[in-house]
C-alpha cells in the first residue's frame, strides 16, 4: 500500500514537472475524467484549497490503483505539476466542479477545470482571484454563456470554432476536442502523458479517512 506523503519542512512534494504534451489527447486515455488546474500552485496548496490535507497526499498512484482505491473511498484524485500548473485528475469523481472550492482554489491566480462525464453534458469552467469568470458547455452561444465575466472567453472560443464570428454556437463541432484546444492555446495547459496514462502520480482521497 503506498504511504502517506509527508511536508519536508515547509515545503510540499511538486510531482511531475515539464512541459507535457497538451491536454487533447486524454479524451483517447480515459473515457471520465474531471480535470482541475490551477496556476502557480504546489501541489499541497490545491488540495489544501479543495478541503483536503496536504498531509493525507499518498505516493504515486497508477490509474488503476486509484481505481482501486476509489472503490474504498468514493472520491480519489490524481495529481503533478506541468508547466507551471498543478492539476487534480479525477476519474470518476467530480470535486474540482464545485464552485466554492473554485473560488478558493482561483484565489490569487487562476484556475481551468474540464469535465467529461461520459456523455453530455460536458463543462468548462475558468476561475480568477476567487471568482468564476466563465462556465458553460459548449453548444452554447456567447449570450447564454455563464459566469462573472464570460465575454473574457468570447476571443478564445472563436479562435478555436466553438463559436462563430456573431458568437452563436457553431454547428457540428467536437465540443469536447475543442475546449480542450482552447486550454492548451489561451491558458497553455498540458499533461505529462507517459506518467498520468501509464504512470504513477501522488494521489489524495476527498473522502474522510
């Protein structure tokens, strides 16, 4: 069973670090996943600001074990650091959704979250300095986007054709390819492929102990 990850003074473990290979590819990896970024943060202060213990953050996981893990728990969640973002994978579980934890997650910086649940609907939600600036599902158009200031997507979502250039929904696209190509372009978000697909990674459980 892998241990408890435990602070070396006051510094928390970064996990994986690079530059990862942008974010399109895990709709091929896993078929559910919510996906939390957050800018600048190390890894203990995202769980710490999602409710959880930094404390309680355990030795890398492969997906599997997390699975396994999740069948004891309920609610799991991978985690690493790639080009300046830390992130919390989670399977099948979607904690990163919440808006207050959101709020306290973005606080100071900034923070992206991804949901596929398998089918639709599918969510993107963008976080600043504590407050949700944007949150839809694609196949909206700009007027019914949601969030503080949602006009701050508007460019990004025309930029990669999820909306048309009078900001209605375009037509007939891969909504889930394309808000995952707008992280990558606008935020440049990525993942280190080798270690969340085949690897391992620090995991935590939001459920209690």
């Amino acid at each position: 069973m892998p241990l408890a990850w435990a602070p070396h003074g006051n510094s928390w473990p970064t996990g994986v670090l690079g530059t990862g290979g942008g974010v399109q590819w895990i709709t091929t990896a896993f078929d559910t996943y919510c996906l939390t970024f957050a800018r600048g943060l190390e890894i203990g202060e995202l769980v710490r600001r999602m409710g959880d213990d930094p404390g309680a953050i355990r030795e890398g996981l492969s997906a599997d074990e997390a699975m396994d893990w999740s069948y004891e728990k309920g609610l799991v969640a991978r985690l690493g650091s790639c080009g300046g973002w830390a992130f919390a994978l989670e399977h099948w579980s979607a904690e990163g959704m919440e808006r207050g934890a959101l709020r306290d997650v973005s606080r100071g910086t900034e923070a992206v979250v991804y949901l596929d649940g398998g089918a639709p609907p599918r969510w993107f939600l963008y976080a600043e300095d504590g407050r949700v600036l944007g949150d839809f599902e694609p196949g909206w158009g700009a007027p019914q986007l949601g969030g503080d200031d949602p006009g701050r997507l508007v460019p990004a979502m025309r930029e990669v054709g999820l909306l048309l250039t009078d900001g209605t929904a375009a037509p007939d696209v891969d909504a889930e390819t394309k808000i995952l190509d707008m992280g990558e372009r606008h935020f440049g978000l990525g993942l280190p492929r080798e270690a969340v697909e085949h690897g391992t990674l620090a995991a935590v459980s939001f459920a209690p102990f």
